[in-house]
C-alpha cells in the first residue's frame, strides 16, 4: 500500500485500551480525564479482524500500545491471536514496564518478537515524580524479564526535554550501554501545539518516511498521530477504514486538537 506521497505503509499500531497504572506528566493529566466506556473498546477479535484485513492490505509490522496494554485483561492471548496472523514480520509492543517482570515469559511463549520500554531516568525519586507514584524498581525488573524472554531487541524509549545531553538521559545511555540495550531519545511532544521531531535512534517523526497509521482502542483509524482525522472501523468496515486512512494521510503532521497521547498510543 502506497499514500498520495508515496511512502509505502506497512506499519499498524494498535492501542487495546486507554488505561495505565501510571500517570506520566507527558502523557496523561493527573486527574479530569474521561476514561473510555468498556463497551467502546474493541474486543480482541475486532482487533484481529483488523489486523488480518490491514495485513492482507500490506501490512508486515504491528505495535500493541496502550495506555499501557499490560493492564488489559487478556492481553497475552491476543498477542497469540496476532502472532498466528500469516504475514507479520514483526510483532512488538511497548509498554512502561512495571508488569514485565510477571508477563514477559508468557508474552515471548504467545509469540511477541520484542518490547519497547520507558524509562525517562535512573533516579528513583525522578522517576516517582515524572510518574506520578511509579517505582523504578519495577522496571528495572521488567527489563531484565524481557531480556531473560528473549524479546530481543529490547528498545528503552527516553523521553527529554530539550537534548540527548541531559544528565538524566545520558545516565540511561551508559545503563543501555551496560545492559545490551538499545535507546531511542523522543523529545517531548505537544499534540495541541504541534511540537514533534525525528526519534534520535529511531523512525518516528520523520514524516517524509512515515509508513503507519494507529488503531485507536475504541475502533478509529488514524493516518497521523499529529491530525485530527479518523476513520471509524465499525461504521466503514475494516478495508474502507483502512483505504481512506491511507488515500487522505498528510504530508506532515501538524496538530491534534482532538485526542492525547494515552488514548492514541503514541
């Protein structure tokens, strides 16, 4: 499959579910946001509907993204159901971390190629702080779960503020280091504002190679993380969705006045 820009779309990110066990400053307000309806969210069989119609279309990559996807009840035998789909190349997720230490074997066994992490800082009170409540050693402990699995390459996204320079980002670079891990530096974004740029280590944010579109937890299809347009899956049908996410995904992101981060996926 082939945009207006030519930039071959392989890649599906789907959000299973807008909750998260943590609150990142970045990510979601602390309190006076309107989780969605659980008879709004697509069941898992949705889900892999979808996902055998967008693989069929072309897609070979497929992220599972949250919220935070380890607290969606089930989630380890959806991944199965993904991983059983003829075509995928590469099925990974990302995820803070905080339940890998209980489900990494379990995710590798149900097919899982790999993980993406956070982990903003190695400083425990930071890290409390940024998370409003989360405890580094909880993920700490993810990461070596994952890497004992097998869920290689295991990726830490680091978010910063201004430069991969930081003292907190340079101290997760010599911890990547030490650890066999790869980092990726995602400077912090702004959906209303439109602030964005290129992944240092990654991909993302390069909008003249953009290859996805993100499948929201309650059935939009969206050709930018950084636009406001949707196509709803249950109302068009997976293929149409799929076909005008595609036939109208812009040039470049601009803004999105109508969503956040923790109901997108990132």
């Amino acid at each position: 499959m082939y945009d207006n820009y030519n930039r071959r779309i392989n890649y599906l990110r789907i959000s299973i579910t807008d909750r998260c066990n943590l609150r990142c400053s970045y990510c979601m307000p602390e309190e006076g946001f309107e989780m969605l309806q659980h008879s709004d969210i697509l069941s898992f069989e949705e889900i892999a509907e979808v996902t055998k119609v967008a693989v069929a279309l072309g897609v070979s990559k497929v992220r599972i993204t949250g919220g935070e996807p380890l607290v969606r009840k089930g989630v380890v035998d959806l991944v199965k159901m993904l991983a059983e789909i003829p075509g995928i190349d590469d099925l990974s997720m990302t995820s803070n971390g905080t339940y890998l230490a209980r489900y990494a074997d379990q995710l590798k066994a149900a097919g899982l190629n790999r993980i993406n992490i956070s982990l903003d800082t190695l400083d425990s009170e930071k890290y409390r702080k940024i998370t409003r409540g989360g405890k580094l050693e909880d993920v700490l402990n993810g990461i070596k779960a994952a890497k004992d699995a097998g869920l290689f390459p295991v990726k830490i996204n680091c978010v910063v503020q201004h430069s991969s320079d930081e003292p907190d980002a340079q101290m997760v670079a010599a911890y990547c280091i030490d650890n066999g891990l790869q980092v990726r530096f995602i400077h912090q974004m702004s959906l209303t504002e439109g602030h964005f740029s290129v992944v240092e280590g990654g991909s993302g944010g390069d909008c003249s190679t953009c290859n996805r579109l993100r499948l929201t937890a309650n059935g939009k299809l969206m050709p930018c993380l950084f636009n406001g347009i949707e196509f709803d899956v249950r109302q068009l049908g997976a293929e149409a969705a799929i076909r005008k996410a595609i036939e109208e995904k812009p040039a470049c992101g601009s803004m999105n006045l109508s969503g956040e981060f923790y109901n997108i996926g990132g």
